[in-house]
C-alpha cells in the first residue's frame, strides 16, 4: 500500500534485516530533530500536519510503526 502525503512531507522507505517502513520527513536536513510516534490503529500520517507546522528550524520525522501505515507486519 502507498498513501499519499502533503506537499512538504517527504516520505522515504527504510529496510533493515529486521523490517521494511516507511519514514516521513519535514523541514531541513539538519534541523533539530522532532520524533513523532503515532498511537494504535493509526499511522505517521496522522503527523503529517503538525510536522508541516514545526518552526522552519526542526525536522519532523514519523516512522511507520510494525504493521501500520506501509510498515510491513512481519519479514
């Protein structure tokens, strides 16, 4: 599954040996770095806007968490 993300957000898929997740990302590479972590049955998406609200400053960063959004369930 891909979902769609805002104009601003920048989403980049990330593998190890343990798991495949999608990562969004907000503001300048080398910003102070915000973590956002979502809750049950969400996903990073529900960040998307407070990431896009950070001071020009921070870089947001939301992870898919194992079995949401385009994080896979298991490997």
């Amino acid at each position: 599954m891909t979902i769609p993300t805002l104009a601003g957000i920048t989403p980049r898929t990330i593998t190890t040996d343990r798991i495949t997740t999608r990562v969004l990302f907000s503001g300048p590479d080398d910003g102070t770095p915000v973590l956002f972590l979502h809750g049950n049955s969400s996903s990073a998406t529900w960040w998307e806007e407070t990431m896009l609200a950070l001071p020009a400053s921070c870089r947001g960063i939301a992870p898919d968490q194992r079995g949401f959004g385009d994080a896979e369930l298991d490997k």
